[in-house]
C-alpha cells in the first residue's frame, strides 16, 4: 500500500534505504540464472545499486539497468571481467570519462569492483541506438542531420581534453528524445593525449567496418579518425549502406581505404554541399580531411533543406512514383496503340 503517494521503504544491511516494491521484485528475480561474473538481477551492487534486469551485453561485458537507492536514480551499470584486455579497456573508459563533461557523452558516475567485476555506473540514457534506428528506417533526413550536429560537439569536446574515441559507430550512439538528440557512449579504447598507449604500434583496434584507413593499417589514430568514422556512419544513414562493409573480414579490409561511391550517386536529393562535406571527411589521407567544426557547419547550414520524411516513409513514396509512372507508360502506350489504328 501508497501512503500519502510515498513508496513502501526498507532498510538494507549497510543502512541504505530502498523502494520496497523494488526489494520484492530483486528477490523475486534472484533465483533466476547469474549472468556475467556472479552478477545476479536483484542483488545490491556496491552497497547501493539494486541490479533490475539486463539490458545489453557485448564483447567486454554486460550492462544492466539499476536502481540507485541512496540518490534515487536510475542509472545504467556495466560489469565487465577484470582480466586481459578487458580489464584495461575498462579502466581505460573511467580514465577517459573522468576528462570529459558535455552533455553529448554518457556521463560517469562511479567505478568500482565487487566479486572480480569491474563496476561502471552511468547515467541511463533511455532511448535507442542509431544502430537500430537507422535499420528500421525510423529516422528522417533532418533527424540523422540533427544527431550527426550534436556528436560533431560531442567529439569536439572530447578532442579538446585529449580523448579521441576511436571507436565511432552506430552502436554507440545512443539516440534520445530529449536534446541533445544524440549521446556517445563507449570510450573503452579511447586514446588519452600525454597517457601511455592502450594498444601497441602495429596493434589494429576498433570496429573494422567503420575503421579510417590509418587505424586499419595500425597506426596512430588522431582526432582525424573519429571524424572519418562519424562521416561513414552518417553516410551509411543516409544512404542505407556501408560502403566498407563485405561478406567477411579480410574483404572489409581490403574495401577500407578505397575511395567510397560519393553520396550524391546514392541520395542526389540531398543538400550539394553536405554530400560534399562528407565525402570529404572520408578522405584516406587524414590530412585532406574536414575538421569537425567544418563538418558540423556543413550539417547545421543543410538542416533546413533536409527532409522531414523518414526512410520508410520516403520508400512508400518511391514505390508509389514508379507505380505512378508505370501506369502513366502504359496508357500512354496504349493510346498510341490506338491512334496507330486510325485513318
């Protein structure tokens, strides 16, 4: 029961007070299987974060949503197990977020290690990846116009204090209702300006299909990378395609670096000078390059031209067009038919 529209409240074992239908639904899912390193949903991590269910998972770890009981919150908590690269990937991300302040980028809010995991609590940014917007065909011409704006400040911002991500996709990028629209996630093998290097010269990181040519051949990635990587991923929303991406590994490889198709063959009713801008960012040499301020100007000055419509929505119209026109051809033919046949 609700008294006065206040929730039912215990007191756990370390003094912390938590919402006691929150207690009950922990208890209830405890039983379930563990997941990552003896991350159970319903236990209490760090002496304040009630682990509610899981809500994504990759090569380094797991993230759950979680409750936090001291300051009454939710927040996201990545576990991620302490050994090998993982482990450096993950101090390497506190040590990347603890630079960083802007509204565009997940913002950290403790680090810590229970049980052989190591603990990364985040806000919890409620919304969707790119990734999954962009292959449902839900986001408008203005809309990718409006989330490649915000990351342009975002990365702007990291480069500034000497992070560069290096690891820009669409994956990580979570997209929002609020604004900024976009927010960047995921700085595990973030290069920290005067900070000894996460990975060896020679060594090849990041995500192979949205690689700039010199992280694919292994050498140092600067904030030109991020930039060529923010460009393919805002080329492949806007166009529906990756032009790196191939049927294996080895032919993605051999595909980075190759001049792309310029975005104006696949989307020639977009703005002139924002297919050109991008085009430009996908430069294989890092030196003829746009900046991310010159990026980010060609975006903000094209978004009133963009379109309002999302791709879904613009294959509905081509469809109906080509039907249109096909109709049209067909009387057209038969009135001629006709006319053939008169004296």
């Amino acid at each position: 029961m609700t008294i006065g529209g206040a929730k039912p409240r215990i007191k756990a074992a370390n003094g912390d007070f938590f919402p006691l239908w929150r207690s009950i639904i922990g208890r209830r899912k405890a039983g379930r299987a563990g997941e990552l390193g003896g991350v159970l949903v319903g236990n209490v991590v760090l002496n304040r974060f009630v682990i509610e269910r899981r809500i994504g998972s990759g090569g380094f770890g797991v993230v759950y949503e979680a409750w936090d009981g001291r300051l009454e919150r939710p927040v996201a908590v990545k576990a991620i197990e302490q050994r090998g690269e993982a482990g450096r990937r993950v101090l390497r991300e506190a040590q990347a977020a603890a630079r960083l302040n802007h509204p565009g980028i997940v913002t950290l809010y403790e680090l810590g290690e229970e049980d052989g995991n190591a603990l990364l609590v985040t806000e919890l940014v409620e919304g969707s990846t790119l990734s999954r917007l962009g292959a449902e065909g839900e986001l408008s011409d203005r809309e990718i116009g409006e989330i490649g704006a915000d990351l342009c400040e975002a990365l702007d911002h990291a480069h500034s204090r000497g992070v560069v991500h290096r690891d820009i996709k669409p994956q990580n990028v979570q997209v929002t209702e609020g604004e900024p629209r976009a927010k960047l996630m995921d700085f595990g093998i973030a290069r920290l300006a005067d900070d000894s290097p996460l990975t060896a010269a020679g060594d090849v990181v990041g995500t192979l299909a949205y690689m700039s040519p010199e992280q694919a051949e292994g050498r140092e990635a600067g904030p030109e990378a991020d930039v060529y990587s923010l460009a393919l991923t805002l080329y492949e929303c806007w166009s529906g395609e990756n032009p790196h991406r191939r049927s294996n590994p080895a032919a993605t490889a051999r595909a980075i670096g190759a001049r792309t198709r310029p975005l104006r063959r696949l989307r020639p009713d977009l703005p002139r000078e924002l297919s050109e801008a991008i085009d430009a960012c996908l430069a294989p040499r890092p030196n003829r390059r746009l900046s991310l301020e010159e990026l980010g100007t060609a975006i903000e000055d094209a978004l009133d031209e963009l379109s309002d419509y999302t791709a879904e929505r613009r294959s509905h119209i081509g469809l109906r067009l080509t039907a249109i026109a096909a109709t049209a051809a067909a009387a057209g033919f038969l009135i001629a038919g006709h006319g053939a046949l008169l004296p």
